[in-house]
C-alpha cells in the first residue's frame, strides 16, 4: 500500500492547542509532550520504536499526527485544533497568536 491509499490519522483528534497547557504550545492530547519534541526526535534520526521506546505513553499515531500537524505549518497552510472560548482562558493570559499567550 502506498502513501497515497493509506488513510492518515486526523491530528486533529490527537493534536491539541490550549493555552493552560505548555503555555499552548500544540501537544499530543492526554500528555504534555510537546510536538516540536517529536518533531526534534524525528529530525535527528530517531524511529518510532525508539520514540516509543523513550515516550511509552505515545502510540505511532501520536507520532504520525505530530508529523502531519507540523506539516502545514511548512507550507503556511495549517488548520489548526480550535481555541477553547475566551471564557476558558485562564484570568491574566493574553493571547498573542492562535497558539501563544502571557501572563500579564
């Protein structure tokens, strides 16, 4: 089977962006492993066993959402996980982007 013919898992479903966490910096969903750290493993020549490996709590689905999460990003096209409403951002937090904020 090729690349064209498998069905990629939908990052959305395993990406999420929420200021309260990692000061929103997207995340693999249930955790607080960031996917610039996948990105990074991936980058220097890591497998996903040996991410696996290091991460247990990470599945290869994890994995391949980070990679099509960061995808986008590469192309200015990215369709990012929504924002909880402005209602659940924590009292002080300003949001500089979709996926920043600061503590005023």
């Amino acid at each position: 089977m090729n690349a064209d013919n498998e069905e990629a898992p939908d990052f959305r479903e395993r990406i999420v962006v929420d200021p309260r966490i990692l000061v929103g910096k997207p995340v693999v969903a249930g955790t607080r492993i960031p996917v610039s750290k996948i990105l990074n493993l991936v980058a220097h020549g890591f497998t996903f066993s040996q991410i696996i490996d290091d991460y247990p709590v990470l599945t290869e689905v994890d994995i391949r959402a980070a990679l099509l999460y960061a995808g986008p990003a590469s192309s200015g096209k990215r369709s990012s996980p929504s924002l909880p409403n402005r209602d659940a951002i924590p009292a002080g937090c300003q949001p500089l982007s979709p996926q920043e904020c600061v503590l005023a």
